[in-house]
C-alpha cells in the first residue's frame, strides 16, 4: 500500500493551490491553441481538405490517449526524490514548447500529403509530450488533500486556469494578433501571423509549465509515496492497474458519461470557428469578446462548486449541469434555424455571449464536479487494493476522453466534408443549405451525447456517508498495518470566503 504522511492538512495554503492550478493554464494555452485554431489554419488558410485535417488531429488524440494510462502507472510507481509527480512535470515543458512551434510553422510549398503528414506528426508529438506534464499534474491535484470538500476547492483552481489560459489565448489573438487587415477583413484568414502566434504562446506555456512544477515541491515530503514493495513497472502490472480501476463500478459510470460528453466537446470544438465566422458571420473583433461569457461562467464555477457539494451529492450536481451543458450553448443555433436569430439581429453578439455564460458555468462545476469525484474514488481503490492509483485513475479518463474527442474531431471534418462546405470559404457567401447544415450539426445533434452523458452520471453511487465510511475504513486499514492513521476528514467550517482565500499554516510549508 502506498504510505501516507500523518496528519495531511484539511485546507491547503493559497500558494499551493495557485501554483497547482496554474499549470492548468499553460495546459490549455497550448491545447487550446491546436483544438481551437490548428484546424481552421490548415483547412481554410492553408487548404486542406476538412476531413484530412479533421484525421490528423483525431489520429494525434487516439495516440495521446493510449499514453496517458501507461503514463499514470509509471507515475503511480515513480521513486525519486522529487517523489512521484514532480520527475515528469519537470521534464515536458521544452519538448511541449518546440512541437507547438512546429505545429504553426510548417514548411512553404509542401504538397497536400507532406502538409497532412506534417500536421499530423508535429500535433502527435506535442499531444504526446503534454501527456507526460498532464496526467502525473491530474494525478497531483487529486492527492493534495483528502478532505471532500477541499478536493473540489483545489480542482476548482485546476478549472479556473484551465479557462484563463484558453481565454487569454484567444483574447490575445483576436485583439492583438490575427487583426483585420484590408487584404484580409477577418484576420484568421491570413496567413502570416501564424507563425509568430505560436512562439509566443510556446514561451509562455513553457515558463508557466516549470513555474507550477518547481514551486510546488515543497508538498513532496506529505504527498503518498509508492510503497517499498510495490512491483516496478511491467506490462504484467500494467494491465493489473487497469484492471483495478475497471473493477470499480464508480469507476466505470463516470468514465462512460465522460466518453459521451467528449464526443459532443469534440464536434462543438472542430465546428465552434466554422459557426461563428460563417453561420453568425461574426468578426476576429468581435468574437474576442466572449472572454466576457467564458470569465462569467469560470468563475462561478470557481466560486460555487465546493458550495454545492456541501448542499448536494456530487452525482445531482453532475446530472443537472451535464443537462445544462448540452443543451444550452444549442439553443442559439436552434433559435437561428428558426428564424428568431441571424446574423442582423440588433445586440445579436450580447445574445450570443448571454448563452455562452449558461454553457461556460456549466462546463466549469461539471468539470470541477467530477475531478473531485475521481478523486473519491481513489479513496474507494485504496480501501479495495491497499495502494493509491490516482495516476492511471485520471489518465484512463484522459484516454477515454481523447479517443472520444478524436472521434468528435473526425466527425466534424466528415460532417464539413458531408455538408461540403467550401474549402477558402467568404463569410455571406456560403449557400444557404451549406449553413443550416453547419447550424444543426453543431445544435442540436450534438446535444444528443451530452444528454446521453448525464444518464449514465446518475449512475455515480459515492455519497458523502459513503465517502466518509471509506476513509475511515482507510485509517482503520493503516492502523492495523502499524502505519500512523490519518484521521478522518473534518467537517469543514460553515462560513468561508467567497473565493476561498484561507492562508492557514500548512504543515507542508516551512
């Protein structure tokens, strides 16, 4: 069993949590960067056909998805003295920073198989090399406390930077960096800024990368060790930690709801430029000011989900807002199939940022919502097995999620290929068909796996008592083995700070 520290504190220190969180940020500045603009680059700046661009970003998930669980369990049995997490987090920045440089920046004059096999290489590589940054940083966040309600706090500042690194990307390069130009009215579609976009975000995802590794070593020494008896790492144990993980049926319900909600992520993120340029026929300008809608939505996500985790199990606070996250960000596209919404309607960017804000809240507290849950789990694996899995844990979701979102990925390149919307298309003068097409792929019919998703979240069973009867369970367990007992979780105060700024001594500081 992996050893733990005696006497884990129930509130972290602020410095802790942002430091953890941050890394969250440079996660998604590069992510965020290939999901949201690497596909339209190649597609409508640099033409290639939709659904080569759509395989290669799918091929590049599918690849980062196999890694992720093998990453976990190399993480879950790490020895070192930076312990388990800080060896990988330390050593991808780099790497990370050269392949998304490499992604932008393709050579001139290649022809449509060597640009196909150049997108689909650099975007493998950087995904491959994020992974071992992403799932041992997952995997830290889970066992920074053991506390119910503080695990959803420091997820809460994982989700928090995970928004402000893809909104300040995108805001950075709508205002400052694809700017209309009179050759090019909508910026995304010239071709030189490209390049120079992706060194900038390369070096600051980097700095950002090694600042939320190093300066949360000083947690090493009350993080879970892996046991003196654990087996190294082996195809043979290998399979035995997956196999363990899917033997929880907990386990299972949240990874299945999970694969359906990625695929909806996946189609909204291959489609989510096509329908702002094209369908509601908004500028680069313009669309930088759904920050507005995405910082709304974040920070109540920020502010109120440990609340709601108080109020509710977390398996109603999944159910209700996978619910809302499906079906909201659809609702303009229905409303503009019907008529009430086009591309002329007075104040139609603050209508489209009102809806926005309803997806983004939901989006944060669901994600916030199941981190915290995995983390639960965890605690059910260590009572069943005798040993800490958060690795493979957080990275067979992961790989669940990339093989969906590949799918979604896919999907959408086909379903741009299927409608057979035009490569180098001109705001206002695709067809009219072309258009409601897009509107109802990126509407309605993607609602339907969210939904999907919610029903199999109502099957998640870990209620607070349950949570509670498991880590004492756990302590009962360390007892007997002659391990000092943590205790089991205090019931966290009833009054806290809105945006949870306890600066309690942690006995993990100096």
């Amino acid at each position: 069993m992996s050893t733990t520290p005696t006497a884990a504190p129930e509130r972290l220190r602020l410095d802790t949590k942002f430091f953890f969180g941050v890394g969250s940020a440079a996660e998604s500045i590069a992510l965020y960067s290939v999901s949201a603009f690497a596909m339209f680059y190649y597609n409508q700046v640099l033409g290639l056909p939709a659904a080569l661009a759509g395989l290669a970003i799918s091929a590049s998930l599918v690849l980062d998805g196999i890694s992720d669980p093998l990453v976990g369990s190399l993480s879950d049995r790490t020895r070192s003295r930076l312990g388990r997490r800080h060896p990988w987090m330390l050593a991808a920045p780099i790497p990370i920073g050269l392949s998304l440089i490499a992604i932008f920046n393709p050579p001139a004059e290649l022809g449509q198989w060597a640009l196909f096999a150049w997108f689909a290489i650099s975007v493998t590589l950087m995904r491959q090399f994020m992974t071992f940054f992403h799932t041992p940083h997952l995997a830290l966040g889970g066992e920074l406390s053991s506390d119910y309600l503080e695990r959803s706090r420091v997820m809460s500042w994982n989700n928090f930077f995970t928004w402000a690194g893809a909104a300040g990307t995108a805001f950075y390069a709508l205002s400052f960096v694809f700017k209309a130009t009179p050759e090019f009215p909508r910026g995304l579609l010239n071709p030189e800024p490209y390049g120079p976009f992706a060194w900038g975000l390369a070096a600051v995802a980097v700095v950002i990368l090694f600042a939320s590794g190093w300066f949360t070593r000083d947690q090493i020494p009350r993080l879970p060790k892996a046991a003196d008896n654990l087996p190294k790492f082996s195809p043979f144990e290998f399979f035995g930690d997956i196999v363990k993980v899917m033997r929880n049926i907990n386990y299972v319900w949240l990874l299945v709801a999970y694969f359906f909600l990625s695929l909806m992520i996946g189609l909204r993120t291959g489609l989510g430029l096509y329908i702002n340029t094209f369908y509601w026929q908004l500028t680069s300008e313009e669309l930088r000011w759904f920050i507005l809608g995405s910082a709304s939505g974040y920070i109540a996500g920020f502010v109120f989900a440990a609340r709601m985790h108080r109020a509710f199990d977390k398996r109603l606070t999944m159910i209700v807002w996978a619910v809302v996250y499906s079906v909201g960000p659809a609702l303009p596209n229905i409303l503009g199939q019907l008529g009430v919404l086009g591309p002329q309607t007075p104040g139609l960017l603050g209508i489209l940022i009102a809806f926005s804000v309803v997806g983004f809240a939901a989006a944060s507290i669901l994600s916030i919502t199941v981190m915290s849950a995995l983390a639960d789990v965890a605690d059910e694996n260590e009572l069943k097995f005798g040993l800490r899995q958060e690795g493979v844990l957080y990275a067979t979701r992961s790989l669940a999620a990339k093989v969906d979102q590949a799918i979604g990925a896919l999907l959408a390149g086909l379903v741009l290929a299927w409608i057979a919307f035009p490569t180098k298309a001109v705001p206002g003068q695709v067809p009219d068909g072309v258009i409601q097409n897009l509107a109802l792929w990126d509407g309605a019919l993607a609602a339907i796996p969210g939904l999907i998703a919610a029903a199999f979240y109502a099957r998640y069973a870990i209620t607070r008592t349950k949570y509670e009867e498991t880590r004492t369970g756990i302590a009962a367990n360390r007892a007997a083995e002659g391990g000092a007992a943590s205790p089991p979780p205090l019931l966290v105060a009833e009054i806290e700070g809105a945006l949870d700024v306890d600066v309690a001594p942690d006995p993990g500081k100096p």
